[in-house]
C-alpha cells in the first residue's frame, strides 16, 4: 500500500461524514456517474459487494460484525456493539447468511458499492485511448486499495490492461485510473472489466467487484 495513497484515501475518508450529512439533509441519493460514462463506446455498470477487509475498516473507524440473525456488516465503530446485540440494524452493505431467512428489514441483500465504467477512444493511425474507474456510493466507503483489470480483443488478437491504485487517481468515493494510450488493429475492437479480477476494497472495508463494463470503438 503506497503512502500516496494511504494520504489520499484516509483524507478522502475524513471528508466523508461530513459529505454524506449534506446528501442526507439535502434529500440527496446515490452519486452520479461520470460524464465518460454516457458517451458513444463506454458502459457503466455496478459494483457488487461480495465479502468485507475487516482489516481496513478498522483502519478507518469501521467494525465488521456479525448482527443477530447470523448477517455480516461494516458499521461504524461506535455502533459495532449496538449492531450485534440488534439495537442498530444497517440498511445498506449487509451480507445475508446463505440459506437462512432473515426478518430484519435490511436496505439490501448484497449491497449496491457503486459503479464502474470503461471507455474506448478511437483516435487513428491504430490508436486508442482506454479509460476506466469506479465511482463508489457513500455508504461503501471511498475506494482504499484497487486491483483491475481490461481485456482488449481486436483484429489483431487478444491483450490486457493490468492497474493498481497507484496507476490511477482518488477523487470523492472515486478512483480514475490514468489514460493509457494503446495500439491496435484496425476494426472493430472490444474491451472489458474483467468481473473476476477488477475489485476494490473500500475504506469501510467492502469489497466490491466490478460488473465488467464493455466498450468498444472502430479502429482506424
């Protein structure tokens, strides 16, 4: 974990309370996607949460329980005692047992972490331009540590994008990964988010995995 990003990413967590308040009192809901991700050749679908880094969020003021009914959650620390005995019950970012019914009123079933989304500019002479990331709801937590990955298939074969954290920058609950400038083969070319291997872990410990996003363009 780079010490950039640690800076940037427990400044981002700082900033988060304070800015959920304003959506809350203001009647806000989910933040927006990105203007990329409407244009012609991007996608942007969600992020899904699949387990929690009870590591990380402890890193930052979260705790992962287990609530009565045998659920797992991240809540703030202050509330972890009160979540298990049942006095709190989250209603976002809870994973059910599987297998058993639950009568708590919870928001979700997995949790909805956010979105990602993926471009691909063609731009001639067999160049491309590739852009990816991920936008995170407030209840996830900002992004902490990234892991990501774009397939690329085009007339000319098959390749990939591999990114960390440090290949991209932090920006509200968001991480942008840099432009990457490619060569490729004339045609029709594809690219996606790898659903398998594109997650991220969230300042209050989610981990959320990426939809796979798909884009395409024609290369000149």
């Amino acid at each position: 974990m780079s010490s950039q990003r640690g800076l940037v990413a427990r400044a981002a967590a700082l900033l988060v309370g304070v800015l959920v308040a304003s959506i809350a009192t203001s009647g806000g809901s989910a933040v927006a996607a990105p203007a990329e991700a409407s244009a012609a050749g991007e996608s942007s679908p969600g992020m899904r949460l699949v387990k929690f880094d009870a590591a990380v969020a402890e890193a930052n003021g979260y705790k992962v329980v287990t609530l009565p009914d045998g659920a797992r959650a991240s809540v703030p620390a202050a509330l972890a005692e009160a979540a298990q005995r049942g006095d709190y019950v989250p209603t976002t970012g809870v994973i059910r047992p599987t297998g058993i019914a639950s009568t708590s009123g919870y928001g979700e079933v997995g949790g909805n972490c956010g979105m990602s989304w993926l471009g691909l500019d063609a731009r001639g002479g067999s160049r491309a331009t590739l852009t990816t990331g991920m936008q995170m709801n407030p209840d996830a937590g900002g992004p902490w540590d990234v892991i990501w990955r774009v397939n690329i298939t085009d007339n000319g074969g098959s390749s990939s994008q591999s990114y960390s954290e440090d290949d991209g920058f932090y920006g509200y609950l968001s991480w942008t990964a840099f432009a990457r400038d490619l060569g490729l083969t004339r045609g029709t070319a594809i690219a996606n988010v790898s659903s398998w291997l594109s997650y991220a872990i969230t300042t209050h410990g989610w981990v959320c995995w990426s939809n796979g996003p798909v884009a395409s363009a024609n290369i000149y």
